[in-house]
C-alpha cells in the first residue's frame, strides 16, 4: 500500500502542478481537503479523480454518499483505489 500512496502523492502533485512540493513532503493521514493538510479544493478534486480514473481504470460515482471520505486524504483514497480494482 506505501507503494500506491507513494503513486498518489506523485499523480496529486503532476495533475495539480504542484511543483514546489514533492511527494514525501505529503502525509498520507493528511487531509487533502479544508483548511488544513493541503487544503484543495473541489476542482482539484475533479481532477485527481479523473486522473485517478485514468490511471487505474476506476470508476468515481460523485452520487457515492461517502465520495467525500475516499478523498479524505492519501491513505483513504489508495484505499479506495485497491477496493476498486
């Protein structure tokens, strides 16, 4: 699984152009949304996920009730992507 957040943090940073911070900066237990952690927003969001979708073939139903929790932060989304496949 370190792997796989290993992959997430890097696609977060490509997809978002996040150049000044590289992925081991990133905590998986993080939030990625809010405030704090990251603090992205919902279009980051959209692009991760279609991101995400690409790279490993998932599919993200924005109609899931616990949509938000898969994005929660880096450990919950590999998670998700690992329960998907």
């Amino acid at each position: 699984m370190d792997e796989l957040e290993t992959e997430l943090k890097q696609l977060i940073i490509d997809s978002l152009c996040l150049e000044d911070l590289s992925a081991d900066k990133i905590s998986s237990d993080e939030p990625l949304f809010g405030s704090e952690g990251l603090a992205l927003d919902s279009i980051d969001a959209l692009e991760i996920g279609v991101e995400i979708q690409k790279k490993y073939g998932v599919k993200i139903n924005p109609e899931d009730e616990n949509v938000r929790s898969y994005f929660a932060n880096v450990r919950a989304l590999a998670k998700f992507v690992v329960g998907m496949r």
